[in-house]
C-alpha cells in the first residue's frame, strides 16, 4: 500500500496564479484533511472531508476550496494564490479511530 | 474551543540523556491524545496515541506517554535518548466519541540531540 500521497512535491506560483494539489489515499478511509503547516504554527486545518461527496471548513479555510468527488481522492484548490499562502501542506486521512496518517507534503511557494 | 500546549519550544539533550516533553490541553471531556514525530523534510508519523484505560501508554522507537486528567497533561518520555530522535513533536488531540475526529495540533517542540 502507498498509503497517502500528495501531487506535486514542490510548486512556485506567481501572486494571482491558481493551482490545484492533489490526494490519495489507498486505505479506503472515510475521513480526509488538508492542513498547512508554517514555522512556529503546528500545523493548522484548512479544510476536511466526512466522506465522498462531503467537504467542511476547518481553522483556516479562506482563500481555499476543496472537494471530494471519489471517496479516495481530496483536491485542495487555490483560485488567486498570495504570497500569505507559502507554506508546506499536508493531506491526511483516517477511518473511524482517530489515528491519522499523512502524506509527504507539498512545498507551496508563491512569489 | 480545544487547545494544546507545548511550553517548550526548543528543547537541547545529550545522547544517552532521559528525555521529556510536555504537553498539556484544554478540552471539556477527556479528548482522543497523541504525539507525532516530524523528521526534517518529511510527513507526520505517529508516536502512540491514548483513547481510554491505562494511563501510561507504549509507543513506537522506545516512547511513552503518561496521562493525567488532573494536570490535563500528556507528556512524552524516552529514557535513554539516540541521536536519530532529532526531530519536531507535536502533542495533538481530537474529540473522543464519533465525530469528525478533527486533530487540534500544538506549536511543536523541537528536539536537537548533543552526540
């Protein structure tokens, strides 16, 4: 199992461009999140989903949309990037324990 | 609204040294509590985790965590530390019960290992 990945690794976008990052999951897990991560922050919930079809906001959802079309994949959207939205993010998934597993991240950098 | 807490935010050791971290929480019921373990460059991994029972719980790479409702705590220890546990921790927790299972995360707690 590859458990959870992200798509791309690494992206540098220009102030207005727009971007989607990709999720996957392969455990067949009902719960998905999208968190970004920055210094000295922890890391922080933009955004999650309780199952395919569903999507909620988390902490810090604006500037951010998501959805989920297929119970294996969650699409974090950015319309109009800005340069506040650098930052490392991380999808994750879990099914009914609590137990989440991440993927490797996504370094965002918008100039 | 749930919080965590890790006082400390750098934290310096040497190899072989005892090791603690601290964590504590505000929630209104006893949450869902764990600590992941963040190498540099790389995702989250799980430590070990607390749903209910025993108070003191076992983890992965020699860890454990011992529970105290009283202090709303949930601190991490390893008794002997190895220069690979250089990393970043994050004491997190989540509401128990069914629910969205949504983690609140601390700040963090860098740990540098003095060979």
């Amino acid at each position: 199992n590859a458990g959870v990945t992200q798509t791309p690794k690494f992206r540098v976008l220009k102030t207005g461009q727009s971007m989607t990052l990709l999720c996957a999951q392969d455990m067949n897990h009902e719960y998905m999140y999208w968190y970004r991560q920055d210094p000295g922050m922890g890391l922080r919930l933009i955004h999650y989903s309780v199952g395919e079809g569903t999507t909620a906001k988390g902490e810090v959802p604006d500037g951010y949309n998501v959805s989920r079309l297929k119970k294996q994949n969650f699409l974090l959207g950015l319309e109009s990037a800005a340069p506040s939205q650098t930052s490392v993010y991380f999808c994750a998934s879990t099914e009914f324990s609590g137990e989440q597993f991440f993927g490797p991240g996504t370094r965002l950098t918008v100039l | 609204a749930q919080s965590v807490t890790q006082p400390d935010i750098h934290i310096t050791v040497s190899e072989g040294a005892s090791l603690e971290l601290r964590c504590n929480y505000s929630y209104g019921a006893t949450p869902y509590l764990f600590w992941y373990v963040q190498s540099p460059g790389q995702g989250l991994q799980l430590l070990l985790k607390y749903f209910s029972g025993d108070t003191l719980v076992q983890g992965i790479k020699g860890f454990e965590a011992e529970f105290k409702r009283s202090q709303s705590s949930f601190n991490l220890r390893k008794p002997s530390v190895h220069w690979s546990d250089a990393a970043e921790y994050f004491c997190a927790v989540a509401p128990s019960g069914a629910g969205s299972y949504q983690l609140t995360f601390g700040k963090g707690t860098k740990l540098s290992v003095i060979p």
